[in-house]
C-alpha cells in the first residue's frame, strides 16, 4: 500500500501525517500545507509513486477541474485518464458523484467516497457536534449550561449534539416525527416534542440548534422565536432557516456548514484515516 | 373510547388504574390483582360494554386459549365470535401471530399487537436494562461503578444498557458487526470491539450482558470467561448461553427474560397506556 | 509488613484475598469465611508472625469483648495486653473508640481507625449509593430512570447517590441548608430545595433517599409524603425517620445501615485494601 | 429596596435588565452599556433616589477613584462622604478590601463583597468552565471529546470544570495533595493523579487545564508538555504557568482570567443577581 495525497485541505495535512506516523507509505501533491519532500515535481512522477490516490473533498465544484489543488489546474478527465495508465487500485475523496464513481469503477479502479460512508458520517457528526456548541458559546451571552436548547431533526448529527449538549449541562429536547425517534429520544432522557408542534414551544428555547436539510425555520415558525434566541444551523446548503426572513426579524442564525474540517481538522483527518485504512484492508 | 381489560398481568392492574386517572372509561375482567366493580359478572357482558378490547401478553401459549385469565378458561376461537358480535373496534395484546391478526382484521376489527411495535419495544429497553443493572448489583460482590462491563449487541436493548451502565459510572465495552455501529458506539462515548474479536478480551469483564437471542456464549467462549464474572443474559428464549456448558465450568449465568413486567410493572404499563391511546387516537 | 486479620465479616474475606494477591504475607484468625492454613492454631502464635494486626468492623459492640470472631470470645484487654508482648507495630479497625486508641498509642503501636479516615467515608459513599439504588429498584414498581427523586442532606453520600441517580436517569432534586451546598448542587446539574421547604413538595416524589442522621422525617413531614412513594433511609442509627409514624400511615420506609459490607463486600474490601496500604507506607 | 448600578461592566447591563424584569425599582449611573432615562444627570440625584448602592467590580484599581464609571472619574472617599450623607443602607461591589469594607460599615452601611461570597464563587464556575472548554476548541485542531485532559486543581473551579469536560466526553485526569479529594475524584468518575507525581505523564495530554493560583507549570516541568498541548491557565493574576519558558519552548499557553464576564455575561449577571436580591432579603 502506498498512499499519494492529492490537494485537499488541512485536514489531509493531518492525514498525511497521521498516515506517516503509522509506518504507512504516503506521498503528496499540490497540498497548500505540505511541502513536496520526496523529490518528483509533477503530477505524472506523482502518480507513478502510488497505489491508493486519494482527492480532495470535494472531488470538485465546478464539474470539469478537481478542486483545491495548490497552485495547479487539473481537468477531471485528464486525471481519469493518468491514473487508469498507472498503477492505481483505489480512488478516494468526497462527493465524486454516482456516475463518475462507476465510470472511473468501469477503468478496474475501487472508489471510496467518503462521503457515501455512513460510519465516517456518524463520527463526523462529533466534531460537528462540538464545532455547534463552540459557536453558540461564542455568540450568547448565557452559558449552554443551565440552558434551554432545541435540536431540531435526530438523525445522526441530531443524536449526538442533543447528547452532547446533555452532557455539558443543557436542558435539551429534540424533535421527532417518528414514533421510533420519539421512544429514543425519551430513552436517552431527553425531552421530546413532534415536530409539526415546535410552533407552540419555540419561543422557549435560548439555543435553537438545526439539523435537518430543509427550511424547517421560515416565514411561519420564525416570528416565533424570541429575540435573544441563537439560532445555529448545521443542516447542508442551503440551510434550513430563511435568512432573508431572519435578518428582517433581527434574529440571530448562524450557518455552520462543514465544521469538522474547520473547527477540527485532526480529528476530521483521523476519522478519515481510520476509515481509509479499514477500507484498504478490505479492498486491497 | 371504552377500554375493556381482559386478564393480564400486574402490568394491566396499572394500565387499568392510569386508564382511570386520565378520565377514561375502562371495564376489567378476569384479571387475578383487580375486583370487577362493574357490576358485570361474565364476559359476555363485559364485552358488550367496550370498543377496545385489550388481550393478555402473550394472546396464547398453547395456541387454544387466551393466556393469563383468572379462575377461567377461554378459547380463542369463541373469544374471536363474541367480539365480531360486539361493537369492538380495536383489539390489543401481544405476540397475536400474523396469521390470527390478519384472520381478526378481515372482521373488521383493527389489531394493535404491542409486541410488533417498535416504539414499545425501545420503551421496555428502559426497565429491562434497570432489571439487569439490579440483577448485576443483586449477584455481584462488587459495585457496578467502576466496573468493567461487557454489553454483547448494540440494537435497541444494548444500546440503551450501555448508555445507563455508562450513567452509573461503569466502563463499558459494546460489541458492533457493522461500521455503522462501531461509529455510534465510540460516538456515544463507549468502548468498541468487533463481536467476532470478544474471545480474546473476555476475561477481562466484571459483567457481560447479552442481548443477543443465539448462542453467542457457547462451548467455545464460555471457558474463556473469568470465574469471578456475572453473566446476564437478556435474550429472549432461549437465550444466548450455552447454560449447561456455564453449569459444568461453575459459571455464574442468570437468564432474565421479561424484565419490564417483573421488575417495574408501573413503568411497562404506563408505556402500554401512552402506545395505547396514542394508537387508539389515530384510529377510532 | 506481615498483616494478621483477627476476625470480621466477609469483606475481610476479600481484604485477605487482595492482600495475598498483591504480594502481601498475610495471616488470618477467626474469620467465619476463610479456613486458617498457616499451621497456627492459637491466637498466640497467630500475633507473634504478625506487625500490622486488622481487627473487626466495628471492634466491639459491648465494650468488653472483641466483636466477630468466629467460634471465640476474646477479651479486649486480654488482646491488648497480648500485642503490645509481640511484635505488632500498627492496629487496625472501625470504631475503636478515642480512649481505646490513645491507650493503644501510649503503648507504642500506632492505631488506624477506618472510621475515622474521611477518604473512606467518600469511596464507601459509592457502594452506600449504589446500594440505595439497588434497594429502591427491588422496592419499587417504577423505574429510577424519569422517575422523581428526593436526596435529603448532601454530604459525602448524598453528593454521590445524587449525582449517581442522575446518571441513570433520575430527575433528581438535593436539599441544602448552606448557600454553598445550594451552588454545588446546581453546578453540578441538579434541582436545588431549601431543606426548610421541603414540606411543600415532598408529595410529588417517587423516592426519598435520606442521609440525614437525625429525625428529618417526622411526624410533620410525614403525613405529606404520597402513599407510592418509597423512602429509603441510608442515615446511621437511628436513622432518619419516625418508622412508628411511617407504620401508621402506611409509608414504605426502609432503613439501610451499613450497605458497603453487605452489597458490595468485594468493593469495600478493596477501599480498606488501598487504604490500609496506603497508611502503612506512610507509617511504618 | 430601591437598587442604584453605579458604572460597571456588560454584566450589569443584564443585572439592570434582570432586576426591572422581576418588577424592583432601579437607577442606574455611569454605565457605558445602559442609557439613563430616569430623568436625573449627576450622580447626587442619583444618590438620593436608592437605598441599595451597586459599584463596579473590582470596586477600584488605583485605590483611589472608582473603577469604571462613563465619562467620569469618581474619588473612593467623596463617593463614601455622599453615601452616608444619604439613604443607602447597602453597597455591594466586588474586591472592596478588608480595611475599605470596615470603614463603610462603621457608617452604619452593610456591605456585600461579591467577592468574597463563596456561593457565588462555586456558581461562578460553571462560565469559567465553560469559557475555558470554548477557548480550548477554538485553540485546538481536536475536538475535546475522546482527548486527554489534564485538570490542575480540585477546588472549585477544578471541581466544575473536570465534571463539565467528562460530560462533553473527554478522559479526564484531576490532581490531588490531600486523600480526600483523591476519593471525590474518584468518586465522580475521573482518573485521578498526586500533583506531585503530573511530572511523569504530563506529555500525555492533549489539553491541560489549570486552576491552581501559583506557577504549578514551571521551568521543570514545561519541557515534559507534549508540543501539541493547549494549556488554558484560568488561576489569578499572576497564573499559574512561567510564560516566559512557555514561550521559549514553543508551547501553546493561554492565560484566561475573569473568563465569566467575558464569555457568558448575562449568566454572571443572572448569579450576581439572584445573589443580591437573597442578600438584601436577609439584611434589610
């Protein structure tokens, strides 16, 4: 197994390291925060090296060039096309896309897509948890402790800040519309409420903090909310509040996308390990 | 809505007193811990007061009469002709079997089988995991406090005993086969081992809780485990433990099945109660 | 260090075993649940291979006889004359007695009484706590978890069996007489109420779990108290509730002295284990 | 009571607010953050309207005028002369000084040192823990959950704080000198260490916390700290680290004094409110 990063962000720079640290062989190009060491300086010596690529996340954002690699354009089919003529077993990254994963899958190349694996969501939501409670400590002027928050969605990321949330010390109920959800959430002593009745009880929370992927907060719900709520939205783009509506009521609501990368970029690098080595043992 | 109690347990002595306290109408026959008052003093009268008919749990265990009614013995078929003729909208109980649900449906009388309900079931993880916490603190010479406990299976009762084992300040491993539950067991703060790798850490477990229904503890683990260890095995029949293997190797395996209605018959009826007019609002 | 055990109950038993588990020489003598198999068969030659010499819990219970040895009557004065002839350095127990320990000391041998080391009393409170659980359990219909409980005084035991029946679920409210103890108990997550005020909402708990060692249930409160709900009471004699009045109003009271030696003998055996070696570093 | 804020920080902004919300009379002079709308402008009028006198926290700086005051500098001994000559029968404030507070209430004024209530203290710690928890994920590229923290204290502060890490999910170590906090470490769950022996594993942590107010984190030990280790030094001026040798080994130590006010002022406001108002209860 020989493991060559390509771009990426920080927290490959934690990967790459953590990857060394664990007698693994890695190479890396074009990471704004890892200088090249190993002596080739181009993408083609590069690819040579390795046997597992590993892309950046996202694969890319403009569906032609792969994303963030220092100082260097490269053209996604360019790339397909050096790694089926080298000796490449397996493709990783993050949101490659259905099509493209069976068309590179076509070349006898396994793809990875960290962000189809619900293990490494689930251990994402942790930093994604601590990353929401880090920002709500940073913009009230009330401790979480003591105070009454709503987690709106328990799903995987919902589970955990309401847990996590429990755990510093705040009063928290969670929202579901399954009766499953509602038995959980009661299970892990949480207060539970349906989420078609938030209506009723929003204007009780100090943190309000959402996790589902859709406006969930708008027009209705959000004259509702009190003043001095912090509202924190965790849900992917777009978002779950109306924030045209939030800035006319002056409410406050943050959208946090993609914490873990930000607020914690080596545990996000050291769950990505875990998973990519569990992987390769499997697959390789 | 008029409830009409048919045998059972302790547990329909609170169903039928919480029934009460919340302002319903409720009738009770040929249950062995409550008087009739009514005034009725045979089933058929009984019957012809009520919509909602609720059963004993389990329906049967001789697949010819209701289980569980006292002084008196009921044949399920006769049961079935005196409620079509009746105006019984609604029939409870548990384990029913699918083909006999199905057979009472096409009579036009809904079936509520409380063992086929998830919600319930997740409920009923919550006195079951405190019926093994007391077990364990029963058998024990130690504190479960600072323990080490194994928890074998991370479904709905694994998940929750884990948590409260947790809560009492144990340090507990659970048992994942997939990714999926590796994650959420370290998301949730426990110890993780493979359920395939438990053979060698097994010696070294105060408590090992099973909740898994085959014989995971069998000839060839069970020597493996410390004769200093409690077992306690919350499977249902029959159960995950080789027990004469346990026997010959002077082992100490307790098996606990059904512990809501044992060890806190309030809590399992008041669980029932909320499932029941929660069902009972959603479809009369 | 040679330690003799003279007697005492099953934790000793267990405080044997550790002792010889962590490579200690250890005697024993008079103990009901270990057979002697040093070849001594008098108290004589047992304290001449001894220096540090562990007498029962509590060390007598007449004033004239040591307490607890098995199948013998042994003066104190008799055993006192006896060890200061040998080689013995330091004494062991509970509840010696202040006279008794300075009449020891001016004999040269320093005197240990468990009963008087506060880091004890803390470790027992986990065992005492874990005790009053397991007691309101097998008591109780309900489960802890969810359910309402009352922890009066908030001492040693009090703030661990709070913050323990937390752990497992229970919303739980601690009484305080000090503003101090009124700031732990809500940093620490817990409901706060005035000692003074407790008569007003006494009714509406499930348990009541008392720590306070003098009358704080009496025939005031008591009539308050809802006929459901359990109190256990953890207090020292004579504990904390008028049982006569409890009787008569039908109260279920139970009264639980000394829980450490009785439901977790190994747990406490340990606690005196790390003590005593502790101790006996220091001064020997 | 009729309460007078007297210059003072973002904490009686909220503190002013608080007390108009539970319907008391309140003036309020000299404060940056609040507008006077009661009608007088100097601080004579304002004198006269109040009986209870609340003054900046610390009450001075130079030990000559009073600290914090808008736009105005006010003399120690003129603002004395003014109260006795009026209607205050209580100055509260925090850091008056032994001698200063003498001297007051020998003019027949009681004087409440916010300071100097313990209560208020142990409260107070629970935003000191919090602000302490968000410095450490903003400082970090961990999250706090699964790390390693060290906590250097077992008062109060110490106390709040390891409890609040364990509830977020970290492995948390506390030091201790005496046995008694070794057992309420142990007690509530944490590991525990002699502060004597942290020389030994303090390159283990991931996070150190500390509490202790003189340079515990020296010139000896500062070379054993891990590089990648945040230290977060919440002692009192002067801390509890040697910055300079912190600095020169490249270690990342952060002093954070008076982190209430700073990170959550509304709840320090709420504390000392809820304070004051059950002082003024008692002495008025």
């Amino acid at each position: 197994m020989v493991f060559g990063i390509l771009g990426g962000d920080y927290r490959y720079k934690f990967l790459y390291e953590m990857l060394i640290n664990e007698q693994n062989k890695v190479f890396i190009y074009g990471n704004k925060y890892v200088e090249n060491t190993n002596g080739y300086n181009n993408i083609d010596d590069f690819l040579k090296e390795i046997n597992i690529l590993i892309t950046p996340i996202p694969f890319t954002k403009d569906n032609e060039t792969i994303f963030n690699i220092y100082n260097e354009i490269l053209d996604i089919n360019i790339l397909i096309d050096k790694i089926k003529n080298n000796n490449i077993k397996i493709l990783c990254g993050g949101v490659i896309g259905k099509d493209r994963i069976k068309y590179i899958e076509e070349k006898g190349i396994k793809v990875f897509d960290f962000f189809e694996d619900e293990a490494i969501a689930i251990l994402n939501a942790i930093p994604t948890a601590e990353g929401a409670i880090q920002t709500a400590m940073q913009e009230s002027d009330k401790t979480i402790f003591n105070s009454k928050c709503l987690v709106l969605g328990y799903g995987r990321c919902g589970k955990i800040l309401a847990n996590m949330l429990k755990g510093i010390g705040a009063n928290v109920t969670a929202t579901y519309r399954k009766q499953i959800d509602y038995a959980y959430i009661n299970a892990y002593g949480l207060n539970s409420i349906n989420l078609y009745n938030i209506e009723n009880i929003i204007n009780d929370f100090d943190f309000i903090f959402n996790t589902i992927p859709y406006e969930i907060l708008d027009k209705n719900i959000l004259p509702k909310v009190n003043k001095q709520t912090i509202i924190i939205d965790l849900a992917q783009a777009p978002g779950g509040v109306d924030y045209n509506c939030a800035r006319d009521l002056n409410l406050k609501a943050i959208y946090c996308p993609s914490l873990p990368g930000r607020v914690a970029p080596y545990t996000a690098g050291e769950i990505l390990k875990d998973a990519l080595l569990d992987y390769c043992k499997n697959n390789l």
